[in-house]
C-alpha cells in the first residue's frame, strides 16, 4: 500500500475588490444571475456565470422543480447553454454565487459534484484550463483549473477498450 496527498493551489480574496477587472465582471454577472434564480423550495439562488474565449459572457441560474431533481444547477445551465450557443469556443473561466433573500452570502459556494463532472469534462473536450471562481461577499476562492475540484473523475478515454 502507498499512501499519498492531493494538494490544491487556490487564492482567496476577502473583497471582489481585490480580484483583476476580468474575474470580477465575471463574479459579478454570476451575483447578478442569482437574480434570476428559480428556487422556491431551497430559497437557495445560485447564478453563474461563463466566461468564453471569444469575450461572451454567458450566465445561468439554478432552475428548480417540483418534482426533484428535475431542476438543474447554475453551472450546468450556464455550461450547457454557452455550449449550445457557441459549440466550438473554449471556457475560459466560470464564476459561480450564491443569494438568500436577494442578498450575496458571506461564503463562497462550491459546485456540486454533478458540475465538477460537468466542468471536468468541458476542460477535457476543449483541452485548455478552465478557470473556476467561487464567490461569496466577505471570501472568494479561485482556482485555475476545474480538474482541481475533481481530482478522481470519470475520463472514458483513460480506459483502454
């Protein structure tokens, strides 16, 4: 048996003013898209937002169901619209936040492990990094590849058939 570590490098930053002009019109168009959140069960709103290689910046919102779990999370909208919109142009970076009463939470929020997934597999598809922010109004963490949050994930292609 070998035992081993997996280390993640990440930046906080305690105020989105403490980010460069790029990564805080990403955040906060992600703030923005909480907005448009559906999540009358959770009261729990989520934006997110995508930001791609062509300048696009295209955002999403959690869209809860009645009839769990047929809604869908921030990330995943904002990924899968982006790449229905624009097929062939890369992420560059996604920003996701999170709201309750219309108000930005402290902390920052984490995609759940279906958007790692999701993520994930964008980064592998478009092969370049995807930068991952998650914000919250009083702490932000940023990584620089989506890989990061995922480190044991699902590639079909690391099977030999």
């Amino acid at each position: 048996m070998n035992e081993f570590e997996i280390n993640i490098k990440a930046k906080r930053y305690n105020s989105i003013n403490e980010m460069n002009e790029a990564d805080r019109l990403l955040l906060e168009a992600a703030n923005k898209a909480t907005k448009t959140s559906y999540a009358p069960y959770s009261k729990f709103n989520v934006g997110a937002a995508v930001l791609l290689e062509n300048g696009e910046i295209i955002t999403g919102s959690n869209q809860e169901n009645n009839a769990y779990p047929s809604g869908l999370c921030a990330e995943r909208v904002a990924v899968f619209y982006a790449n229905a919109k624009y097929p062939n142009v890369a992420i560059k970076a996604i920003a996701v936040s999170s709201a309750v009463d219309n108000k930005i939470n402290d902390k920052e929020v984490y995609p759940c492990g279906s958007c790692r997934q999701v993520l994930v597999e964008s980064e592998n598809r478009q092969k370049t990094k995807i930068k991952l922010i998650m914000g919250g109004s009083k702490s932000i963490i940023a990584i620089d590849s989506v890989r990061l949050m995922l480190p044991f994930t699902f590639d079909l292609a690391e099977f030999s058939r």
